[in-house]
C-alpha cells in the first residue's frame, strides 16, 4: 500500500484530500497542529470508511523544530512499516495574516508556514520521497501571478501589505517546485502545483481581524466545496505515468506567471536553505 | 553598534532584533525563555550574518543577573544600546488576580528594569554616545482600572525614563520611551484586539513600523515615541482631562470587553 503524506489534513482541501485518497486506497499520514481537530478529523474518515488507513502527526509547522521533530517521527514510521518508501508529499499547510507576525525563528509567519515549512519538510522526507520516486504537490494559488519576490526584504518588514506576503508565498510555492523539478526529476521525483481556485474554507478567517477578515467571510461564500480542488491531488496522485506539467487546475495544466523561471528557483533554493540551514545537495540518496 | 535586548524572544523583541540585525548591529539577547532565544539567535544569524550572543537570565533574580553580568565581562562585551523589552500583564481585575502575579508585574517591570539599566550603563562602550529605550505603553498615559498595576508599572517606566535622560543628558546618554498602544504579538493579542471591536483595531500599532521607527528615533535622540495619529490623539486627552473622568471612562469601557471582572 503506497504511503502519502498531507499536512494541513485536519481540515478545509487537506482534509478532503486525505478522505478521497484513503477511499481510494492510499495509506494517508496527516499532519495537523491541534490534536483535537486531528482526532474529529480521524473519526470522520473512518466513520465514512472503515477500512481507511489514517494516521494523524501532530506538530505546528510554523516552527521550524517541529518541522524537524514530526519529520523524523513520520521517516521512522516509514522506515518500520512502509520499507522507507514515501510515494507522495503533499505540502498544503498554509495560513493568511492581517498583521506582521513573526516566528519563533524571527521569520514572517506566512512566508514562514505557506512556503518555508514545506520546504524543509520536503528535504527531510527526501530520501523515502527518492526511494519510491515520488511525487511532491504543493497548494498554491492563483494569486501567484502578477508579483515578484521582494528578494531584498523578503519577510516584507518595510511597509508590511499582507496580501502581498500572501502572493509571494504562493510564488514562492511555484518557485521551489520548479526548482525540485530541475533537481530531481532526473531521478524520478516530481513536483506538482495545485490552484485550488476560490474555495469555501477559514484559511482567512483564523488569527486574522479587521478587513482580512471581513473580506474572506464574504468571499469564501462564493467558493467552492473543498472536495472539488481535492480531486486535483488525487489526481496527481494517480495518474500513472506522472504528469509532466508543474502547475494544475481542475485536473489540467495551466499557464503560471512569467516570474517563474530557474534562475529565480535558484535563487530561491539558495535563500531559502540558508534559512533553514539545510543543502538539498547533501541528502544522502539511496 | 553593540546592542542589548532584554525579553528578546517575545514578539516586539524579536521584532527589534529582526530590525537591528538588517542594521548589521552585534547583539547580546537575554529573555528567561531560553529555547526562544536560541530560534531567534538562529534565525539572526541566518538572515543577517551578523554576531548573536544570548545569554537565559530570569531579570527579577539579582543572581541570575550577576551569572549574566559574570559573562559579559569576563568576554569583556561593552555596549552601545540597551532596549528594555521584558515586561508582563496578567489578565483580570485587581482582586480576580493572584497576589503574587500583582508583584511580579512590578518586579519584572520596574525593579528589574531599573536592575539592568543600572548595570549595562555601567557597562557602556567608553568614548561613544548610548541609548537607552524603555518599552513602555500607551497605557501609562491614563489610569487604567482593571489594568491597574500594568498602567501604573508603564507610568513609572515613563517618569523615570524622563528623569533619567535629564540626568544623563551630559553624558552623551539618549533615554526613549516607547508607548505603543495594542500590537499583535501572539494568539492573546489578537483575541484582545478582536473583542475591543473598533478601538482594537484603530489603536493597534503595526509591529515592524514600531520596531524601525523605535530604533530611529532613538538614533536622532528622541525622547518619547508614541506610534500612531489616534495614539497621540488620545495621549494628549489623557493629559488634558481630569485623571478621576478618564478612570470613569477606562473603567467602562474596559467592563465592556472584559465584563466585571474587578471583583470576580
């Protein structure tokens, strides 16, 4: 039974993810920060499936030492019962902000959890990801486009707009899964990019206020069930051969921003180890 | 630039360290939490390659500050600027509170504060102008019922900052004081902000802005930062006003977010 990891999996597109590929088989090890959520999330899974094999990670991605702690929890785990093999990641923790806030580490919280967590999660489950030729997907967003990363003040201290930290870590998403690509393709890992388009979850409604807020709880009304971008994931899962695209939408490839080009995932990749005093070109491959 | 931060892995510490690694400063971080430290000491080095010494000091405890003052002097570390950054609040009204919580509010705020100011002046950088901010609050411009002792505790922040600059104008010494109003820091926070509805929202101080205005004004030789239009509005009212009216008005305006809590 293949494995797949999914952070963010206790609620909104995760938690959806995580119920459609169960049903379809897959071995799903969720990540989630509250336990309590993790234990309705379980319950709902298996209440709808028995049979589902679900485990829950609990761990706040935001801090870079849980990324670490449940990544060797989750390498153990695989190493005992999946023979080290990781068949997918799907990196989609992610959160909005109103205000400039930051992480244990002093790094802006939503570049911080919506692109760094990932980043240091994926070097970490890299050797089991290498083992199974895995695939990597990551929730991204429209909203990408038209934005540039601010690589002189990255964590956007000088005049803090928090829908552009927004866009840039969506960007930033895109970036690093080009920049896996460029990698690693080669030797049989893919990274994937989901749009999962305007989507009727609380990511903008928890731990912000003011116009954040207000804006998200009108706009989410007009989004979609989470169930609906989630069949993009499984697809991307699935599809055997792996797709050969970088950035989906409803189960089809899509045209992303012209920012996204190598010499920018490079420089990306080199800023973003530096910050998690990491260098991907030291895993050890097996 | 050799630059003290007390309370340095909390929100508005981070925040000031974030400002004064871009700034190429070196720094010496101390906070009773000391995994904090280490992720933030971390995180400096990493975005600013600048040096980051730490040291977990419980500032209220004369010997742990000792231990601490051991340290820098045996590595012979002198200083350019101190940000007295640690400072606590527990929620509730006066009796809703544990005795002892009350006292810890002035010991860390005041006694600790005046402990270490003492002691790095002491330690200043020979031949070179100092700073000094103290982290005060907009709350040290009114009396604050069901937030009594943290107002008070903030006012004498104030006071004392203002003496002290006075008296150490010929020393080549500036002395800030900083009164945000609300900033979001943490979870809490932004709890609070959401139940002052409106006010919450208006009085809040974007935490970045505070950081680098603070650490530039400090720099021009400032004596006071209030951040903020409404801060300010509101500061000059609290001195124009009768202290008793504006006692009334806290009063109840702080029963409507909390509920009656200054019996409970």
């Amino acid at each position: 039974m293949d494995t797949i990891v999914i952070t963010g999996a206790s609620s909104g597109i995760g938690l959806e993810t995580a119920r459609i590929l169960t049903n379809h088989g897959f071995n799903v090890l969720g990540i989630a920060r509250c336990e309590a959520k993790c234990n309705r999330a379980k319950e709902r899974i298996l209440s709808e499936n028995p049979d589902a094999k679900i485990t829950f990670f609990v761990a706040d991605l935001m801090q870079q030492r849980e990324v670490v702690r449940v990544a060797e929890e989750i390498t153990f785990y695989l190493d005992k019962n999946c023979n080290g093999k990781l068949y997918a990641l799907i990196n989609n923790a992610g959160c909005v902000r109103s205000w400039y806030m930051t992480t244990d580490e002093g790094y802006e919280q939503q570049f911080a959890l919506n692109h760094l967590a990932g980043f240091l999660l994926t070097y970490k489950l890299l050797p089991a990801l290498k083992k199974a030729q895995g695939r990597v997907i990551i929730t991204g967003s429209k909203s990408h486009k038209g934005i540039k990363v601010r690589w002189d003040d990255v964590m956007l201290c000088h005049r803090y707009n928090p829908l552009i930290a927004y866009k840039q870590s969506k960007l930033c998403n895109i970036l690093f899964a080009k920049g896996l690509n460029d990698r690693y393709a080669a030797a049989g890992i893919r990274a994937y990019v989901v749009d999962p388009g305007l989507v009727n979850t609380d990511i903008g409604n928890k731990e912000t206020g003011g116009l954040v807020n207000f804006i998200w709880a009108l706009r989410k009304r007009h989004g979609v069930p989470p169930a609906v971008p989630a069949k993009t994931y499984a697809f991307l899962c699935m599809q055997k051969p792996m797709p050969e695209g970088l950035y989906y939408y409803l189960c089809k490839e899509k045209k992303y921003s012209g920012q996204v080009t190598s010499e920018n995932a490079n420089r990306l990749f080199e800023l973003s180890e530096r910050l998690c005093d990491i260098r991907y070109e030291e895993v050890e491959m097996v | 630039m050799n630059v003290m931060i007390t309370g340095a892995s909390g929100g508005l510490g981070r925040a000031l360290a974030n400002e004064c690694g871009r700034r190429g400063y070196k720094l010496f971080l101390t906070d009773i939490n000391e995994d904090g430290l280490l992720c933030i000491k971390r995180g400096l080095e990493r975005q600013f390659d600048v040096p980051v010494a730490t040291a977990a000091c419980d500032l209220t405890n004369a010997e742990s500050v000792d231990k601490m003052l051991d340290f820098i002097d045996k590595h012979e570390i002198r200083f350019d600027m101190l940000l007295n950054v640690a400072g606590l609040d527990f929620e509730g009204g006066f009796l809703g509170r544990e005795r002892e919580e009350l006292v810890k509010i002035v010991l860390l705020n005041n006694a600790a504060t005046l402990r270490i100011t003492h002691a790095i002046l002491k330690r200043r950088r020979p031949g070179r102008p100092f700073t000094i901010v103290f982290v005060s609050s907009l709350a040290s411009m009114f009396p604050m019922p069901i937030k009594a002792t943290y107002a008070a505790s903030k006012r004498f922040l104030l006071d004392f900052a203002t003496s002290l600059r006075q008296e150490l104008k010929n020393e080549d010494v500036n002395v800030l004081t900083l009164c945000p109003g609300g900033m979001v820091t943490t979870h809490e926070t932004i709890c609070s902000i959401k139940a002052q509805g409106f006010w919450g929202n208006a009085t809040t101080n974007p935490l970045e802005g505070v950081a680098r205005n603070t650490i530039d004004r400090a720099l021009a030789g400032e004596s006071i930062y209030v951040p903020g239009m409404l801060n300010r509005v509101l500061s000059f009212f609290g001195k124009i006003i009768p202290r008793s009216w504006v006692a009334a008005v806290v009063y109840w305006r702080w029963k409507e977010v909390t509920g009656d809590v200054s019996m409970s």
